[in-house]
C-alpha cells in the first residue's frame, strides 16, 4: 500500500508542473477576433499574455469619447480600465470596483478593475458611424479598427480565442 501512496504523490507533483507549462504557451499565442452573427471575421490580431486593446466610441448622447480597456491576462480576457470625460447616463464608478482617478482634463479613470470576461468573450451591438466602435491598442502598436465601418447596427462577438480553438487567418 505504502508504494501505491509514493506512486500517487509522485504522479501528482509530476503533472502539476507540466499543466501549469502547458497553459503558458497557448496564453502567449492568443489572438484578439471579432466576428460577426454570421461568422465573418472583421478583426483577426495577435494578442499574447500581457497585451492591452481597447473598445472606443463615442457617447451616443454627450458625444464625448468612451475608452474601455482589455488586456490578455494568462490566457484570461480582462476589463483592466475604463475611461470617461464625465458622469453621463449609463456611465459612472462604482463603489468597490476599482479606483476612480482624474485624468487631470476633467475627466476620470477606472483603474484597476481587472474582471475576467466570462468564457472570454462578449457581445457588443455596434453603434453608427457617428458612434464609431472601434479597437484601439494603447501603444499605439496597430493601426485603430473600425467595427462601425464593418458592422453598424449589428452584434458582434468580441473575444480572446486560444490557438487550439481558433485557425489563425492570414
């Protein structure tokens, strides 16, 4: 029985270590992909562990610019922050969700939301051209995308798709 006991433990401090190396690399090959109901394909980006996009658009009643931010956390889509000139409708902290912090022109930040997105994805109904959705990336690494040029007034699925699940697109 003794050996059987040995046996287990050893499997067991054997597979942990390769479990947690097998989630690394996946997490650093992801791709950021939004998608049509139709399976049209409108944005296909590398987006491995640590990288930052965000959604912008503009507030359909103030007309002021809305920012809310994403990072790729270990293979895990996060809401990391959030943007906004004012306390419009629909907009606003909330208590115990992060730290509001000006952004010293009249406007605030949420920083430090950091909320998994659940499955790792979203749906987001794209607003008019004058609402412009678009993917930004905060270093300004990739040229902005525009979803409302693509796909006013449809739903599209947002999401961070690990390469066992997706085929990468060329």
């Amino acid at each position: 029985m003794q050996w059987q006991q040995r046996t287990l433990m050893m499997l067991l401090l054997v597979g942990l270590p390769l479990a947690e190396a097998g989630a690394s690399p996946a997490s650093a090959s992801a791709h950021l992909v939004v998608t049509t109901q139709q399976g049209e394909t409108l944005l296909d980006m590398p987006a491995a562990s640590g990288a930052s996009w965000c959604i912008q658009w503009k507030h359909s009643v103030e007309h002021f610019t809305v920012l809310d931010c994403y990072r790729n956390a270990n293979g895990v889509m996060q809401l990391e922050r959030s943007h906004q000139p004012d306390f419009a409708a629909g907009l606003g902290h909330i208590m115990g969700r992060g730290e509001q912090v000006s952004d010293g022109k009249g406007g605030y930040w949420i920083n430090a939301i950091n909320e998994p997105v659940a499955d790792n994805r979203y749906v987001l109904r794209v607003g008019a051209p004058a609402v412009n959705h678009q993917v930004v990336w905060p270093g300004g690494e990739h040229p902005a995308v525009s979803l409302s040029e693509q796909a006013a007034g449809q739903r599209v699925t947002i999401q961070l798709v690990e390469p066992s699940t997706h085929t990468i697109s060329q």
